[in-house]
C-alpha cells in the first residue's frame, strides 16, 4: 500500500443504522453514502466502549479499556499508552486534531502536534465522576435526565455552533496548512459533537424530518418495560424514557436526524476542500463514530448498552488504493483504526504493536471476507450495575452480564434483536463456545473487580459517595469556553 496522507472524520454517538448507506429508509446522508460508494463500508462494525471517553482512549491506543484503565468518563486519556499519534509524531509525520478529543485537557501529550479547538473532559479535565459510583449501596439516580426529552428541537446549541467551527477550521486546515507537509504523510483528525445530544438541529436540518413522518422506536420484545435485570437497573440509574411521551420521542428523534444530515453536510463541506485542492489523489479517508444511541429503542435513550443501536457504529474507508463500492462483512471495531493509520502512512508495526487486538482497516477492505473473526466490546460506566461484555462473531452477538444472565441474539435472522437465544436448549453449545471466546479476551469477574475497586479509589479522592453524589452528574461536555 503507497504511504499516504489520511483524513480520520468521526462524529459522536452516531448509531450504524441511521445512514443512507446502511439502509435507513428515512435519514439522508448523501455524503457520507457517496464516500461509502467511493470506498468500503463495514456492515459489522463496534465500538469497543459504548461511552464517549473510554471509546476514544481505545481507538487512540489500540487497545481494549480493561488493558488501559479508561474505566468510565472520570478516566480521560492522559498520553502514557502510546497511541498512533505518538507513532506518526517520532516518524516526522504532522498529526493535527480539529474538534472533540475528549482527553484530560490539552496539556498532555497525547500524540498531536496541534490541537485545534479541542474539546477534553468535563470539569476542568476531571469528567464526570458521578459514573464511578458503582458500589455495593447501589447506582444513584442520574440528576437532569429531563433534560434529554426538554431540550429538544429545531434551534442552535453549543454543540451545533461548536460544529460549524470544527468544520471551519479542519477547511482551512487543509487549505493552508496541509500543503506544508508534502515532504511526509500527515494525519488530520477531525472530529465533531453531533449527533450527541442535546437533540437540537438546525431548523433548515430539523425541517428536513416532518414529525407525522417520524418512525417510532420498537418496544421491548415483551411489549412493556420488563427489561432484563441489569438494563433495568440501568433504566432506574438514568430514567430517561420516563420523561417522552410520543411527541416528545418524534420531536427528538426528528432532531437527532436532522443533526446527523447536519454532519453529513459537514463532511461534504471537508471533502470539497479535499477536491478543491488536489488532494484526494494522495489522502485516504476513514469516518467513524465513537458509539451509538438506543434513541428509545426498548425504552433506552443515550448509549451504555451492548444492543445494535449502542454498540454497532458507521465505519467507512475511501480513497486511493482501497476497493471501490465494497461492503465488506468481516467484523471490526475501533481498535482496528490504530495499525490502519499505520497502515496508510506507510510504518510498519513494531514487535509491541503486533500484539495489539487490531488488524488494518485498509488490509481487511482489500481481503475476503472472513465473518467468523471475533469483535470485543465491554462498559463500565453509567449505570453498569457490574461489567458489561459483548463478542460478535459470524451472525451472532454474545452478550455477558457479571453476575447475570446473558443474552445472545443471532442478527442474521433477528436484526431487530427480538429473540433471545440463550436459554434456548438448541443453543447452548454455542453459548459455551462464545463465552470461552470471551474469556479468551478477558476474565470478566476479575475485570469487573478491578473496575469496580479503581472507581472507588477515585470517588474516595473525591471525598466519598455522598460527597461525589453532591457534586452531581455532567450531562453532555461543554465546547471550549463554555460551562455545562
């Protein structure tokens, strides 16, 4: 593969199913669908955290949350697992970042030789501790999760306006700057806020999505709330649904479109300047999200769960040398972005290196499918009652809850993840299979354990539960030089 130039686009708690290109029948992307055309789009593509902070410590590293400690969103990255960045930067390849990071703060080394506008953890660099109360007294209820269902609409928020900007500067970036670094490849990082919520589109966006045409989310298979025991405490943790009711889940998932048609024309917007400036024949492309929204699938709003509309996320390659019009069906998730950065700019991986889970982004488009390779997910954070662990392999999803029963679906013939299988007598064999998959990843009671008594040590610095619990929960990170 001739090194080249990589422009790495990832937007924010972005579910998989909600593009053109993935076959939403109503969400339009044409964009981001054109760059899927151009390039290889990933079917089956995770997150390996479905939580801002640790799903960005893990594609920054190469390496699974429980290998770093990214427990929650108290434990931004800090710089001290090397990640891709610091690679690039010891070859004299210029890595600049535009937008959301989600670190500790800027001052860290972290592997950019810019940060432009950077958005870091909440709190001034601390985030959002009320996520490590996780002790034996149980989850405290999230405060403001009104929020979610009140501040919905067509308007401007902090993170659209924040937008603009990103999408403002990774232009003229690449106009001005990029041309200065033609000696080696360079990676610029842009990365936006929407569609995390706040649902709030801009209107011209919003409009684009009539409320009377807005598809309502499934029920839970049962029909009622009788979720399984760990979403359910989940539910009770961050009762988001009790506040919809039908407009209120039409207004917001009308928003939460818009916001993403609102990315897609972002994207158009950097890609123009790709074109505008010769650039595309020397840059290849990846965009991705960081996770997902249930956004009222079953009853569940925000991420933190292992079902398709969390966990499954947007992965799409493009650009020279990469198969055209591809939909490639071999499992991926994000710790694939780090040998696939490595990859494009031509450094080979180092002894250490081979070792990471992740294989190229770049090598998988261009070989056969192989739909049995196994993907790893797992959750700590907001409202995780214990561990949360997920293995996809072939068409099937293995969902493990410490201390609970599992779930495991077969998204073959249940796409919509209706069906549990795991008590199922004609599935046990394979239940046995996929959870030794598991456990060939991680001992997942161990994991829990050491998650669990890191959290504590943190809350305890913090002055204890009832101290942490007064300081309340972050609802969304601000943008720089704003408060929440």
């Amino acid at each position: 593969m001739k090194p080249m130039n990589l422009l790495i686009l990832v937007d924010d708690e972005h579910s998989q199913m909600t593009l053109g290109c993935y076959g939403h029948p109503v969400v339009k992307t044409p964009n981001l669908d054109g760059l899927a055309a151009s390039g290889t789009r990933f079917a089956d593509a995770y997150t390996n955290c479905p939580i801002c902070i640790p799903a960005r410590a893990s594609f920054a590293t190469g390496r699974y949350v429980h290998e770093i400690g990214a427990w929650d969103n108290a434990f931004p990255y800090e710089g001290q697992v090397p990640s891709w960045g610091h690679r690039l930067q010891a070859a004299g390849c210029r890595t600049t970042s535009v937008g959301k990071l989600h670190y500790r703060n800027a001052g860290f080394p972290t592997g950019f030789d810019e940060q432009i506008i950077p958005l870091h953890a909440s709190n001034d660099g601390i985030g959002d501790i009320y996520s490590s109360v996780r002790d034996n007294l149980g989850l405290p209820v999230r405060r403001n999760s009104d929020r979610m269902s009140n501040d919905a609409g067509p308007g401007e928020s902090s993170y659209t306006r924040y937008d603009r900007e990103v999408t403002d500067r990774a232009c003229g970036w690449l106009a001005e700057e990029a041309p200065k670094y033609a000696e080696r490849p360079w990676v610029l990082f842009v990365s936006l806020t929407c569609p995390h919520f706040p649902f709030i589109a801009p209107p011209e966006f919003f409009e684009m999505y009539p409320l009377d045409q807005i598809p309502m989310p499934k029920p839970h298979p049962s029909g009622d709330q009788s979720w399984h025991p760990w979403i359910k405490a989940l539910h009770i943790c961050a009762p988001y649904e009790d506040y919809f009711d039908e407009e209120k889940k039409r207004v917001a998932i009308a928003s939460y479109f818009g916001m993403i048609s609102y990315v897609d024309a972002n994207v158009g917007k950097i890609l123009g300047v790709l074109d505008e400036y010769g650039l595309r024949e020397n840059t290849r492309v990846i965009f991705a999200s960081d996770h997902g929204d249930n956004l009222g699938a079953r009853g569940l709003w925000g991420k933190s769960t292992m079902y398709e509309e969390s966990a499954a996320v947007p992965l799409i390659v493009a650009g020279p040398d990469v198969p055209s019009g591809k939909v490639s069906r071999t499992p991926v998730s994000l710790v694939d972005l780090y040998p696939a950065v490595l990859d494009c700019v031509g450094l080979e991986m180092t002894d250490e290196e081979k070792d990471l889970p992740g294989e190229s982004l770049f090598e998988i488009a261009d070989g056969p499918d192989e739909p049995d390779r196994t993907v790893f997910s797992e959750f700590h954070a907001l409202g995780a009652k214990t561990g949360l662990f997920m293995i996809r392999r072939g068409n099937f999803k293995y969902i493990h809850y410490v201390d609970h029963a599992p779930e495991l679906f077969d998204l073959e013939a249940d796409p919509e993840e209706l069906s549990d299988l795991a008590a199922d007598p004609a599935h046990q064999n394979l239940l046995r299979e996929l959870e030794a998959a598991l456990r060939e990843v991680v001992d997942p009671d161990e994991v829990d354990r050491r998650a669990k008594a890191d959290q504590a040590a943190l809350v305890e610095r913090y002055g204890g539960r009832e101290a942490v619990i007064a300081m309340g929960n972050s609802f969304a990170s601000p943008p720089p030089g704003e408060k929440e």
